[in-house]
C-alpha cells in the first residue's frame, strides 16, 4: 500500500500506557494520507502488557502484536518490529508516553525534505543524572564510529525510509544496536529538537549496570575492528506468538 506507516514500539511491562499511547498515534496518523500500522513487540514483559496488545489489535486490525519468547532487549524486539513492517516509512518509539505522538510531524515533515532518517531529539533532557551521563558516553561512543555524519545525535525517537530499514534487517549478529547499523551506510540523516515528557507509568528498566554492559558492547562492536559478540549463533530474537 502507498504511503503506509509503521511505528514499531518495543514493549516491556507497559500495560497501562499502551491505550493511551495507540489512541494519540491514531489522531495525529488519521490526518496523513494513507494508512498506517502500529507494531508492539513484547520483550518479555511480567505484566498483562501482551494481554492488552491483543485486545488493542482486536479493536483496530491496523495494531499488531508480538510476543517474544524471553527478554531479549530494546534493541532486538525494535529489529524485530522493522523485519515485520511494510510502511514506506517507519517510526520507532519508546512505550512510555516519553515520545509524544504529537511531535511526530515535525520528524515526517522534515523527512518529507529529502532525508533518510530523522532523528527526534529532546529539547529537555528529562532524564536522570546518571541516564543523562549515559546519553553522553553514547555520543562520545558514536562520535568513534566510521560513516556517522558529523554533529548529528541519536535517540529510539525516529523516523526512516524503507530502503535503510532494508539494509539494516541483513544483519543478523546477535547483539544489535540500530543506529550503528544505520551509521554503516552513507545515510542523509539530521536532527530536530522535539518535546519529551515525564514518564507517566513505572520506572525505566535500564540501570547505571546495565548502561556500562550495553556500552562496552556497542564499544567491541561497532567502535573497534573486533567482533567479539557478532560471533555468537543466538537468534536477535525468537517469535512467541503473534496477532495480524
């Protein structure tokens, strides 16, 4: 279908906000041409979030559910998501009510220009200290890496064009981080400030722990001529069930 899009979310014990979230997404997509499809993927969850994704895609068959069999982490169930969308342009976002629906016009609009990829970065960080320090370890990791345009910043709030999300399902190690398999090919990509808000619900998954583990592997990978973790037969991810 002409001027379809995907939104692909990764999910992880979000039950009480994904109604919230698929309703915003729906006014602000409803007032572009063509259709859309919103993709959830559960990563996991310990809650009812896979509960509510079914009865989401029961109201409105254009909402698509998948539940991973384990937690296989934010990046995997994102590349999960973009190897199941159609759109000729997809969006990622985060489940949290963090990405307003609402600013997404000015990511599609600024892709309209041209671009490859659009980047939605926060105009305030309403991070924690040390997620904050996290952020900025990451540029200081990415500034490393050959083929990543200068200046520009990157964040899970984006949006792309269907050849770069074609290039980027061929990978097939393991540990995938999306935006250095984006920065392996020459893309035109740019940044626009956009709003973010205060979590609604819960508390982030990702701890000081956590950010240093998934770090040093994005170091091994993507910043140095190694492949220590490309190595590994794991699977990016294995399908549970699945509502389409």
């Amino acid at each position: 279908m002409e001027n379809l899009i995907s939104v692909v979310i990764p999910v992880y014990n979000s039950e009480r906000s994904l109604d919230m979230l698929c309703r915003r997404l729906d006014r602000v997509l409803c007032r572009r041409d063509g259709d859309y499809e919103i993709i959830l993927v559960d990563d996991g969850s310990s809650d009812e979030s896979y509960g509510e994704m079914c009865r989401l895609h029961e109201c409105d068959k254009r909402v698509k559910a998948i539940r991973l069999k384990g937690n296989y982490g934010q990046q995997n169930a994102v590349m999960c998501g973009l190897n199941f969308s159609k759109g000729d342009c997809v969006i990622t976002m985060d489940d949290d009510l963090q990405h307003p629906p609402e600013e997404l016009e000015k990511l599609l609009n600024k892709l309209d220009e041209g671009y490859d990829i659009v980047y939605g970065i926060p105009d305030e960080i309403m991070y924690p200290s040390y997620r904050r320090l996290g952020v900025k370890v990451r540029d200081l990791l990415f500034e490393r890496m050959p083929g990543k345009p200068p200046g520009i910043k990157v964040s899970s709030f984006r949006v792309m064009k269907r050849w770069l999300v074609r290039e980027i399902i061929k990978d097939k190690s393991h540990f995938v981080y999306i935006s250095a398999l984006i920065f392996k090919r020459a893309v035109n990509a740019v940044n626009i400030s956009v709003r973010y808000d205060a979590r609604k619900y819960g508390a982030s998954n990702y701890n000081l722990v956590k950010l240093a583990i998934l770090f040093f592997k994005l170091f091994i990978n993507y910043s140095l001529p190694v492949t220590l973790f490309k190595a590994s037969k794991q699977p990016q991810f294995e399908v549970g069930e699945m509502k389409f």
